[in-house]
C-alpha cells in the first residue's frame, strides 16, 4: 500500500504535470474546505492539495485538522495560484490518523524556541526543526564522506571506559552496583570489584586514547560517537551527551593537523551550501527576523548564508595562545573592563575572551597554538619552551572553541614525566604507553564538537535546538 508513495520534494521536483500521484504527510493547514497544505518532512515546501468543493460532506471535512495525516490520491496540475507552481487535484483521500485540533500543542503561527524544546517530541514537525535535523543528517554524512573519501578508517571506540581521557574528572559513572548496600573495603571505600565490570567504570568523555592506539598501525582513523561530561555548565553551548568527531593520524605534526582541521570544517560548510540550501536559505530568513529583535550593537554584520560563504573562502587565521593574550591586554574591552574575567598569560581563556578574539578583533575563525601545558591534558606535545605545548583549538564566531586538539607526546620518559606531575595513574595505562614503547611515531588529533558545527552552520543560537533530545543538567525528558 505504502511503497507507491512519491516524496513531496521529488513531486516539485520532477513537476510529472498530468501523472497520478500518491502522497502521505501532515497537515499544516486548511483553507476554506478547499486547499490543504500537506508536508512530509523531505522538504519544507507543502504540496497543496485541491478538495473537490461539495464532494465530501461537512463532518469529513472537519477531520482535516492541523497534524492530521492523509493518503492523497490525486493528479498533478499546473497551479494557478501564487507561491507554488503545481498542486495535486485530489480524487481520493484518506485520513490515516485524526489530530484534536483543542488538544495539538502546535498551532500555525510562530511558537518561541524555549517553549517548542518543552514539546521536544513535536517539534521536528515544524519547518525550523526539521530543516535543522535534514542539515544535521547532510553534515553527519558528509563527515563519513570526507574521511572515507581520504582513506581513514572509522573506528568505533567504546562507551563504557575505566579511564579518564581527558583527566578533567567530568564523568558519569556506570555501575550496577546497589545505592543502599553499597559493597565497602575495609577503609569504608566502595568495593568495585564487586561491580559488573569488576573495577569503577564510567561513560567515555572522548575515544581519543583508543584512537590513538588504532592510528599508531592503522595510520589514519576517525571517531564519530557519543559523549558524556558531567560538567555542570548550562550554557548556550554545552550538553551533557554529545557527538564527537576524533580524527586521529600517525605521521602528523601541529601544522598537518591544523591543516586538516581547516579543510574538513570547509568541507563540511560546502557540503551543505551544494546539499541544503532550500533549508539554510530558510534558516537564514528564520535568523534575519531573530536579528531585527535584537539591539543594533549586537547584531551580527553577515547574515547565515554570507557569513558560511565568508568560512570557506578565506584562510583561518593562525596565532598563538600567547599573541592571543596579548591582543586581549591591548583591546579597548579589557582597557575599560569590558571583561568579566581576568586576563593574564596563564588563564584558560573564557568564551567572552574566545569571542572577543572571532568577532570583534579579527572577525574570521581563528586558530590558537601554544597554550600553556598547566591548562591542558596530559597527552600533548610538550614544546622546548617547557612552558606550553603542541595544542590547537579553532575558535570560530558565534560559537567560541569548535575543535580542540594537539600533537601528541610521543616521547616515552616526557610523557610519563607529565603524567607523574599530574597524578594520572601510570600504571592502569600501560596499553596508552605500550604505543610509545612499541614503536613510537609523531602523531596529532583533534576533536570536533558536532553540535557547535551544526549550531555554526544552522545559525541556531542554542546547542539544544541542534540535538534532538538535549541532555542538560536537571534535564532528561523524552
Ligand atoms: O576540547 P575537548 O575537550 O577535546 C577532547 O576531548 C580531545 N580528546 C579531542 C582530541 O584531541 N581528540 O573537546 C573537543 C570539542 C570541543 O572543542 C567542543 O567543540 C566539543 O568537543 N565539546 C562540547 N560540545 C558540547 N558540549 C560539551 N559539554 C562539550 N565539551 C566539548
Ligand atoms: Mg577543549
């Protein structure tokens, strides 16, 4: 029954004037128990559907209510109305499933972000969202494309770790362990050797460490997985669960992984520029209107479409953590305390200095190298200044750090060393130092945020309207 259905956006697309066609969706709209716009989620456009006046009776009729779902037998004819250019003239419809139009939480007019992520379940049924999730769908193939296209191999790390691979101790547990007779040691601490792994385990933060021991025989890898912070930060731009993108490749120093970086984050923009205009154009528009809301000083100078066009044209810019800090000591914002936090070289730079450096200063995505090793992982190349090390992170507008990554200490007797000094435990990462004892070679990563790249492309101002389901703190519905 189901198979002879044709997709509205093939339907516009291909324009079969005078064909039968069949057609399945939800109703939008209804007007004057003669025009129905139909949608089914390949494209934002409805397909209008003409219903024969006088051929079904009233309380048919009335059954044709927003998010109602139809079967539409019908012929494809030529429109004579304004904004599309056919529509189908129906002989058959079917109501497939009702939709009290008293109880629909959604109705056909502009409903606020805040109030549409309380119906999350209902959203993608609005054009918002589901040009969101169709963009979402093109850059996460476009991610597998790229590596696949570059011979990498995609490596499916796992979810459950003992270890902390980024050492910042954000991590949910995983246990089956009872809450009320929780087994002790002697010392009163919790037995986990009692537990279902036999040892603490907790959900991974980052599969870069088992990248690193794929790369290190396969060459080049890439991750593409979930991943969890218990961080408590409820911003704009974090999320308890979200995707990761970890290319990780042998034979690699800062500049090639720099250099990488620079050509996916363009890639993945021209994908979508040559594979969802139709939904970024929409978004764009969606944007501008969001924008004339806001006070003049804040609105940002390009709009969606400029802006992206503006990314993949130019070189990013390259400067180091330590010219960063100094074009933040010189800036009129710190001058006249602009700043919520100090600035000084040492400070784990905070989003207002990050956005500080990508939109007002140079006004481009901006690569910093060079942090100092007190504010960073464990894993990266110390530099000869004994200071700072190997780190990259792309900052980009609107958004702040969109990759972090860095060269990798491949040395044996440095790596330790940093490891000792930082209290990681040397001895449950003897498989991590295996690769530096077998066989070292220089490599590099880096993690890309997925939903910070979807939130850049889309123009979506919060990363819970890029993610179906967000997972923040104190939030877990759905
Ligand atoms: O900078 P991070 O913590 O780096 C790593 O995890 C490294 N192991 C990556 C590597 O070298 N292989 O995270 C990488 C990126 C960030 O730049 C950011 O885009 C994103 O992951 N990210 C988050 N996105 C959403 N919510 C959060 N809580 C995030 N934390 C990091
Ligand atoms: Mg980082």
């Amino acid at each position: 029954m189901f198979n002879k259905r044709v997709k509205i956006k093939d339907l516009l697309l291909t324009e079969p004037i005078g064909q039968e066609a069949v057609v399945m969706g939800w109703v939008r709209t209804f007007r004057n128990n003669q025009f129905i716009a139909l949608n089914d989620g390949s494209t934002n456009s409805n397909l209008q559907i003409v219903v024969e006046l006088g051929k079904y009776d009233e309380t048919f009729l009335k059954r044709i209510t927003t998010s109602a779902s139809l079967k539409v037998v019908g012929h494809v004819v030529a429109s004579m109305g304004k904004g599309q250019k056919l529509e189908l003239k129906a002989s058959s419809i079917e109501i497939l499933g009702d939709s009290d139009a008293e109880k629909y939480p959604l109705q056909p007019k502009k409903h606020s972000l805040e109030f549409l992520r309380e119906i999350a379940h209902l959203r993608f049924r609005t054009s918002t969202f589901s040009s969101v999730f169709r963009i979402r769908h093109s850059l996460a193939f476009a991610i597998h494309k790229f590596y696949n296209d570059k011979g990498f191999v995609y490596l499916h790390t796992p979810i459950i770790t003992a270890s902390d691979a980024e050492g910042a101790g954000e991590m949910f547990k995983v246990t089956t362990l009872p809450f009320d007779q929780t087994p002790r040691k002697e010392d009163g601490t919790v037995d986990f050797n009692e537990d279902f792994f036999g040892r603490a385990t907790n959900l991974t933060v980052s599969g870069q460490l088992e990248g690193e021991l794929a790369a290190t025989a396969l060459s080049e890898i890439y991750t593409f997985g979930p991943t969890f912070r218990a961080e408590n930060s409820n911003t704009a731009r974090h999320l308890a669960e979200f995707w990761m993108i970890e290319p990780e490749m042998a034979f690699y120093d800062l500049e090639d992984n720099m250099n990488l970086a620079e050509e996916f984050i363009k890639y993945l923009i021209r994908y979508a520029m040559e594979h969802n205009r139709e939904d970024l154009e929409f978004l764009a528009q969606r944007l501008e209107e969001e924008e004339k809301q806001k006070p003049q000083a804040e609105r940002s100078e390009m709009g969606l479409i400029e802006k992206l066009e503006f990314v993949m044209n130019n070189d990013f810019e390259r400067i180091t953590y330590t010219e960063a800090i100094d074009i933040l000591l010189a800036s009129p914002a710190y001058k006249k305390k602009k700043f919520k936090y100090d600035v000084s070289w040492g400070i784990d730079m905070q989003s207002e200095h990050e956005r500080y450096l990508v939109e007002k200063h140079f006004k481009k995505p901006v690569i910093v190298t060079g942090y100092p090793k007190a504010i960073k992982a464990f894993y990266m190349r110390q530099n000869d200044d004994g200071k700072t090390v190997a780190a990259m992170d792309i900052l980009a507008p609107g958004i702040g750090e969109i990759v972090g990554g860095s060269q990798r200490e491949e040395r044996m007797e440095k790596l330790e060393e940093r490891m000792k000094e930082m209290h990681i435990p040397i001895e449950e990462m003897w498989w991590y130092l295996d690769t530096r004892r077998f066989g070292t070679v220089p490599h590099a990563g880096f993690g890309l945020g997925f939903e910070r790249m979807v939130q850049f492309v889309t123009g979506m101002t919060n990363i819970r309207d890029v993610i179906a389901f967000p997972r923040t703190p104190k939030n877990a519905e759905f």
